[in-house]
C-alpha cells in the first residue's frame, strides 16, 4: 500500500516518522548540491561557483507558478484521500499531471532561448556570465524531467507515503554525486564538460531516477498510478484545473515573491563584487540545512492537515499545529547552535582557508543563521493553515515581509551600514513574517476554506482513540503564542483549541 491513513494514531508520533523520511530527502537533495558546489567552487573557481549561484537563483524564479500547481495538487490529493474518494483523487493526479508537464516544458523553453538576457536582467557579474550560461541551459534542457519527478514525489507524500520518494532521492543524489566529477573533469575517453558536466549529471540522475520511480508505482499497482482504464483521467477536467490554478496561483506566487526578492537580493551583493557573492552563496548552501528540518515538519503537517481536514477531523488538525511547532524548537534550535559552533569549520568545506571570502561566510552565516527558529515556526503555521485551501494570507504575509521590509531596508541601511545591512534584513524579514503569521493563524478565517470539489464532501471517521468527531466548523481556537512542547501537546486533552 503506498498511501498510508494518517487521520489515526498518536499525532507526535505519525508527525515524526512521516517528516523524517521528507528530511532524508531534503538533506540528501542539499547535500547533493552542495557537493556539486565544493566540486565547481575548489576546482573551477569563485567565478564558476557565482554563475552557479546566479543560476540556481534565476530557475527557482521561473518554476514558482509551476510549483505552486503541484503544491496544490498534493493538498488535493491529501484531502480526496482523507475523504475517502478515490475517483477523486485519480482526477486530481490526472488532470495536474498533464497541466505540469505542459507548463513545465513551456518554461523550459522560454529559460532556454532567453538565457543570456535573464541572467543579463540579474546582474550576474561579467566573469561569471559565460559559466552560468552554459550552466543554465544544460538544466533547462533537463527541467520538464527534474520537475515532473518532484511533482511525483510531492503527490506520494500528499497520499501519506513519504518513505518511497526517500528512496529514489537516495538513488538520484548518489547518481549525481558520483557524475559530477566524471563529467566536470572527464574520464578516459570521456572528455571534459566543465560546469556543463555537472549540469548533464543532473539531468542523468534524475531521468534515470524518475524512470525507476515510475516502474516502481506501476509494479506495485500504485493507488495514485493511472491504469490504461484511469487514461481518460489524463484530459484536463476544467473544473479541477480551475480549482489547481486558483490555489495553485498563490502558492506559486508565494515561490516567486521569495525567489524575486531573492534575485533582488542577489543583485545587491553583485555589487559588492565575486568574492562577496561566493561568500554569500557558501552561506546559503548551509542554510539549506538549517531550513531543512523546518521544511520537513512543514510539509509533514501539511500532509496530516490535509487528509484530516478532508475526512472533517477538525479536533485533530489543531493538536497537528502545536505539536508541528513544538518539534521545530527542537530539531531547528539544535541545528542552530551546532551550526554556529563549528561555523568556520562548515565553511572550509566549500571555501579556500586563507581566502577572503571564508571570513566573509563566516560573519553573513553568524548574523543571520539563529533567525531560522522564527522562519521554522512560520513554516509549520503556514502548513497548516495551506493545507486547508487558505493561500491567499501567506502570500500577503510573505510579500510584505520581503518586499516592504526587508529589501527596503537592505537598500536603504546599506548606504550607510553596507553589506551588513543586507545580512541583518535576513532576521528583520523573519520576525515580522512570524509576528504577522502568528496573528493569522489566531485570528484569520482559514478554518472556513473549503478546497474539495462541490459534490465531494468530506467522509467523517473516528478518531484513532475511538472517539467520534463531526464535520463542520472548528471550535474557537486558542492563542498560538503558548505552545506546549511536542510530548506534552500529544498528551493533552482533545479541547478543539488552535
């Protein structure tokens, strides 16, 4: 069975094992990249590892409203599953599956032909241009594959199965780790491809991985695989689509404005030349891992709130929240502090010891690395409240915390403060995020959104403990500024709050 029934069970525990499998994946995604980027950093130079960089930067922009598409077909899914529908839930992954790939392999294009002139709009600096331009290209040739396979991935964890899409990550990263250097360097008669080589190894790991993944779900008779009879699903259902488009909208737009302000950002380090700019992207490499654990609570709440709120287990979803946001304390503040306490030595892996820019990495990382425990806490308050159709609030939340906060004030303190204005945005921009996610989440009406198809309602079950919960609207909620640890909120009594 690869789906599995998560609207049962002790919530710490189902929250725990589903999200560590998701932090599997994240870290072996990160540590992936980050291995590509010790390869091109110590070997190709400061100036490749900045085209890289700009790069990633720019792709993560133009996937955004793609993205979003498949955020929003996982809640879908989540929610069809929890109400028990499986036509449902074989429209949803028909219909999201075509409109994915149509649009990937769109933006695909577009990136393509476009390279030189989106990285000229970034201000990727001259020495960098030629390497992020070969760079880019070879990925947006591999794009509609790498993203049609974390659309995969994402509808197997919206059905509740997070250890499959582990596996092939596992397969995936070691496939790229062990042909970046074949590729970059060249191998007997394979000659070599530069940064070019590790874009190709990319686009080598994962199509092989996706095509074993796909074998795999047909193999084993997967729920969410579409049998030749469940082809049909595969034309675009309107209504479906609007519904994909009308949420998927917002979160991809959340995607952009993060990646836009980022791309901003960017730009305003350019300007303090390579060296500055490779320092800044060590760092960011290692807030991957700092995030890392965040993201996955997040996506594991998503996924519990989902399919509860789809079988109207409402009960459930707020004891979801504060055991999400318990779990961030202490997996995200542990991190922190051994990031902080072995920060040079992090950081003489991506860079030369002697070298300007390791100093530089070293302060950017000790300034803005403790502020992840606030972004950790938005990340989960967004899960859930996401996973109930209510979009449209974190994107307000996210585009006044980065672009009426923190750039404007980047770009107005760094005349005076400089560069340090840039990094001390990082903490300014999560604080208020949290502050404004906090009052959402106790005061906004996401515990109204409904997101099923009209026609679909939501089959109630019991509760894992045997007691019975009805559908309809939550009790009020209590203040999410007292958050009990993770143990002690699986204990608590069942009082509806949050």
């Amino acid at each position: 069975m690869a789906g599995h029934d998560l609207t049962r069970g002790p919530i710490g525990k189902t929250l725990f094992w589903f999200s560590l499998p998701v932090l599997g994946s994240n870290v072996l995604q990160s540590l992936n990249a980050s291995i590509n980027a010790m390869w091109i950093g110590h070997y190709l130079g400061e100036s490749a590892l900045t085209a890289a960089s700009n790069a990633n930067i720019l792709l993560f922009f133009l996937l955004g409203v793609v993205f979003g598409i498949s955020m929003a077909n996982t809640i879908l899914i989540g929610q069809s599953i929890g109400a028990k529908n499986q036509e449902l839930t074989r429209r949803i992954v028909g219909t999201s599956a075509s409109f994915f790939i149509l649009a990937s392999t769109a933006v695909a294009v577009f990136g393509y032909l476009f390279t030189p002139e989106l990285l000229g709009a970034l201000g990727t600096p001259g020495d960098a241009r030629a390497f992020a331009v070969a760079y880019l290209r070879i990925i947006f040739v591999a794009l509609p594959v790498m993203y049609f396979y974390n659309f995969v991935m994402m509808a197997l964890r919206g059905a509740g199965d997070a250890r499959t899409p582990f596996r092939f990550m596992l397969l995936s990263a070691g496939l790229d780790v062990a042909l970046n250097p074949l590729l970059i360097f060249g191998w007997g008669p394979l000659p070599p491809f530069g940064i070019a080589g590790s874009a190709g190894a990319t686009l080598i790991a994962q199509t092989v991985s996706l095509a074993a993944l796909m074998y795999t779900l047909y193999r084993r008779r997967d729920p969410l695989w579409l049998r030749r009879k469940d082809w049909k699903y595969l034309r675009i259902d309107p209504e479906l689509l609007r519904l994909l488009v009308v949420k998927g909208l917002p979160m991809g737009l959340q995607m952009v404005v993060i990646s836009s302000s980022a791309m901003v950002m960017m730009g305003f380090v350019n300007g303090y030349g390579s060296q500055t700019t490779a320092a800044y992207g060590v760092a960011s490499q290692l807030w991957t891992y700092v995030q890392m654990p965040a993201l996955a609570i997040g996506a594991g709440v998503s996924a519990l709130t989902a399919q509860n709120v789809g079988a109207g287990l409402w009960d459930r979803v707020s004891r979801i929240g504060r055991v999400g946001v318990g779990l961030n304390f202490v997996m995200t503040g542990s991190l922190v502090v051994a990031i902080l306490l072995f920060n040079r030595q992090f950081m003489n892996a991506f860079l030369p010891e002697d070298g300007y820019a390791i100093a530089v990495a070293q302060h950017i990382n000790a300034v803005v690395a403790w502020s992840f425990v606030l972004f950790g806490v938005t990340i989960v308050l967004f899960g859930v409240v996401r996973a109930t159709g209510a979009v449209t609030a974190p994107l307000v939340i996210l585009f006044v915390s980065q672009w009426v906060i923190r750039l404007p004030f980047a770009w107005q303190m760094r005349k005076t403060w400089g560069a340090e204005a840039i990094w001390w945005s990082f903490p300014l921009g999560f604080a208020v995020s949290l502050i404004m996610a906090l009052a959402y989440y106790r005061w906004g009406h996401w515990r109204g959104v409904r997101m099923l198809p009209r026609g679909d309602p939501p089959v109630v079950t019991p509760l894992g403990d045997g007691v019975n919960a009805t559908a309809g609207p939550p009790p009020a909620p209590m203040s999410p500024t007292s958050v009990p640890p993770a143990v002690q909120a699986e204990r608590a009594p069942e009082d509806g709050c949050r």
